[in-house]
C-alpha cells in the first residue's frame, strides 16, 4: 500500500497539544513506511475561521520538525488543499446523493428545528431531526414556506431506518452500530458549505488517503461516514481512533490543567525534541520500559498496533524531567548557543546584547546539569552579567546568622581581607581560603559558604559556588561582598 496520511486542522486558533499528537502521529506513520504526509485545512467552520491561525498551524509543526510534503504552502497534485476553495466537488458528491436517493433538501427553518429539540428536551428525548422532509408532502410544504420567507435549503442524508454498520478500527477493533440510532444529518449547509462527513470523505478519496488517524471522541460519528463512504462508492481507509489525552485529575486535557498548545510549552523553555519524544510516548510505547527515543528510532518502529485504546495521561512532570535530559545532552556549541539566546530574551535591558558568547560557555557547564527548562537559564545566570544585586533582607544574613546582622558583616569583612589577599584567583583557592577562615573563626563552613553565596550572587540557590566566583573574577567579587557588608549594617 502507497501509504497517505494527512493532517487536517481547522483553522480557528492555536494548535492544541492533543491535535499535534494527532499530526506527529500520521508524520511517523507516513515517514515509516515512506509514505507521504499531507497537511489539509478544514475551514468549512467560517464563523469560528482566524486568518491568523493558518501560519500557527505551519509554525507549530515546523518547530517539531513535522515537514509535509504536499498541502498548506507546498501544494501538490491534488489541490487545492484548502476546504473552502473546493466547494464545488462538496456540491457535486451532494448533488451525486441528491440523485441517487441516498439525500435529500431541507427547508425546514432555524426556528421551526430550535422548537423541535426544545420539546425533545422537554420529554427527555435525543434529539434528533424528525424528517419532516424526507418525504414529498413534507418537503413540498417546507420548501413553499422558505419560499415565502426567502430561505435557502440544507442537504441531509437519507439514513436508513435499520441496519447495522461495521467497522474494523485499527485501534480499537470491529465496531458495530444500529442505524435505528442515527437522524438524517446534515451534508450540505444553506451557504453550500460541507459538514466534516461530506468534506473530509471527498477530500480522501480525491487526495488518496490511506490512513485516517482522529481522536476517539469522533467515534459516535463513525455509522455517519461509513453511510456516506458507502453511498459515494468509496473505499474505507484504514481508519484509527487515537486514545484521547487526559489531565493528572483525570478529566479531558484543557485550559484548567495548565498549557495547552505547543507554543506555550515553547515559551516556558521546552525544547522541540524533548516535546517531540513526549507526545511521541502519549497513547504509544515502544516497550515497557524506553523514555528516551530518538526521531530515527520512532519513525523505525512507529506502527498502529502499538497504539493503545486507553486514555493517555499528560504528565508534565515527565516532560519536564525529559526536557532535562535532552538539555544534558545537547551538543557543547549548540548548548552555548540555546543558552545565550534564551539570556538575550530574559536579562534586563541593561545588559548589552548580544551577550558574551565566550561568558556563556564558561557558564554552561556549571548550569547545565540543573537546567530542566530554558527559562531557567536566566534565573541560574544573571548575576554574572548584573551590574548590581538586589539583597532581599530575610536571604543576606541566610538561617546561620539570623538576627545577628554584625556577626555576619563581620564574617564577610573577613571574608574580603582573606579573598583579596589570595596570590592566585582560582576555584580551589577560593575554596581553600574560606573553609580556613571558618575553621580559624569557629564557623561551619557551609554557614559561612551561604552568606558569602548571597553576597556574590544576589541568590540562595546557584551553580557552583567557587567555580561561579572565578569567572565574576576577584575585582567584583570582593565589591559585591563590600556591597553586602554594607547592607547588614
């Protein structure tokens, strides 16, 4: 099988992680069987159309590295690849339904099937459309009313009234569904624009594609399209239901549980491999015990019998522990680059851009292994690059020397004397030097290590203390100690 896969989002805001899972899934499919992945835009929705969202949905797949090879700005042999510019084919298929008997107009108006579902409410009912017009008589009366009012129809399918329909999901297994269950749905809206059972079914067949994957949510609408594939004599694709992604509590993933697209996991500092390989995990497994998978080894092994019908759980601290990993493991110049432009972004406006190149990578490896997200860079660095440090009262004088502000200015003045008279201003001296002056003062070296911490750096929590100080240098290390002496008074 020549192997099809296409991701079709409706432009109506940024992408959502679950419908990215569902794009980094049909890329793997596509890409292990060297096939060819399509990007589709379903815009049929016009009230809920954004111009905007288009290039969202182009940037957020670019970023994972989700290349396409037809559709969206690449075009190919079976455009256009935009809904709204095929109308006609929509309207061709509805007219083909239309003469075959397998559809049918409706003029029923808007008020007329409001008041209908308000009495289903009212009796508990489903609701559903009572085929006032699938009949002549009824049709007829229907269509002289939107006449008068100068109403347009819609198209609905003639569903049978009983049956069965079948299908074997590559995910789930056989489905079956009773037709006595399903209304005569909407095909064709009055503005001639499809519904999703018409548009996406001609949009396969014409576009030849082989695997739909979707989320399992569309699985009650499966009897629909399986009438319309079989009344437009088209061939089932290989169709998967892809379990749905839920939160830690739970409940379906949204806005409550924190980030939902790929963007703003992007601006908190999460690289595109490490959410790569997360959303790879989420629904799939490569066994019982492998987290970190690299590109080559997904598109290797990606197969759909090893999706699972279970719901998937969003676990973001998993993300975050990942993100870590492949932070560690990024390449020594590419870290140094990741970080300076991560540095560039956050630091204050008073530090000079672009930053020292050369500084951050004689940061990197202090911070490196501490860093699980980008944004942490700045928080782990800035002193090195601050002209000034604010020191917070409560964290100056730190738990050792709480409420005894004079003995730790003394300690620091100390502190001064020792480090400047230090004939070499490496690491291992520095870090000899204090733990000599707290042994010789009576001090535990820690205690002593922490104040003189929060002097050099402004922060309780840093890199390496002694390694940190060698690179600010001794000239400004012993004036920001003089600043925090001050300070206790």
């Amino acid at each position: 099988m020549d192997v099809r896969t296409r991701y079709a989002p409706s432009p109506t805001g940024v992408p959502h992680v679950g419908n990215i899972r569902t794009a980094l899934f049909d890329w793997l499919l596509a890409r292990h069987f060297g096939g060819q992945f399509i990007v589709r835009l379903e815009d049929t929705d016009r009230a809920r159309f954004i111009p905007e969202s288009v290039d969202g949905i182009a940037e957020s797949l670019r970023w994972l590295g989700l290349d396409w090879d037809e559709g969206l700005d690449r075009g190919g042999p079976y455009g256009p690849y935009t809904q709204s510019e095929r109308l006609p084919m929509y309207r061709a298929a509805a007219d083909r339904l239309l003469g075959q008997g397998d559809a049918y107009e409706c003029w029923c108006s808007s008020e007329r099937l409001d008041a209908m579902r308000a009495e289903q409410a009212r009796l508990k009912q489903p609701p559903r459309y009572d085929r006032r017009c699938r009949e002549d008589a009824g049709r007829a009366e229907a269509r002289r009313e939107a006449t008068a009012e100068g109403r347009g129809c819609v198209v609905r399918f003639r569903t049978p009234l009983e049956g069965r329909v079948s299908l074997d999901d590559a995910i789930h297994g056989p489905l079956t569904f009773d037709l006595s269950t399903i209304d005569d749905f909407i095909l064709l809206k009055s503005d001639g624009f499809p519904v999703y059972a018409l548009a996406y079914i001609v949009d396969d067949d014409a576009m030849r594609i082989s695997h739909v994957l979707r989320g399992d949510e569309w699985i009650p609408s499966v009897p629909r399209h399986l009438l319309v594939y079989r009344a437009l004599d088209v061939a089932v694709p290989v169709i998967a239901h892809l379990p749905r992604i839920l939160g830690p509590d739970g409940a379906k993933l949204s806005k409550r549980h924190g980030a939902t697209s790929v963007f703003e996991y992007r601006d908190q500092g999460y690289l595109p491999d490490a959410m790569f390989n997360f959303l790879g995990l989420v629904g799939w497994s490569l066994d019982d015990k492998t987290e970190i998978i690299s590109r080559e080894q997904f598109v290797a092994s990606f197969t759909l019998d090893r999706v699972v019908r279970n719901p998937a759980m969003f676990n973001i601290d998993k993300l975050t522990w990942m993100n870590g990993v492949y932070v560690r493991d990024m390449p020594e110049p590419e870290l140094v680059e990741t970080f300076a432009a991560w540095l560039d972004r956050g630091l204050p406006p008073s530090v000079p851009r672009p930053v020292d190149r050369g500084l951050v990578a004689r940061i990197a490896p202090l911070i490196r292994e501490r860093v699980k997200l980008l944004t942490e860079v700045v928080d782990y660095s800035d002193f090195f690059f601050l002209d000034a440090l604010e020191y917070p009262a409560d964290d100056l004088p730190g738990k050792a020397f709480a409420s005894k502000a004079a003995e730790a200015a003394a300690a620091l003045r100390r502190a001064v004397e020792v480090l400047a008279a230090l004939p070499g201003w490496t690491d291992d001296a520095i870090e000899a030097a204090l733990r000599l002056q707290a042994a010789d003062d009576g001090m535990k070296a820690g205690d002593l290590f922490s104040l003189v911490r929060v002097a050099v750096t402004g922060r309780r929590v840093t890199p390496p203390l002694f390694e940190s100080m060698e690179i600010l240098g001794r000239e400004r290390c012993l004036v920001r100690i003089e600043a925090a002496t001050g300070k206790l008074g």
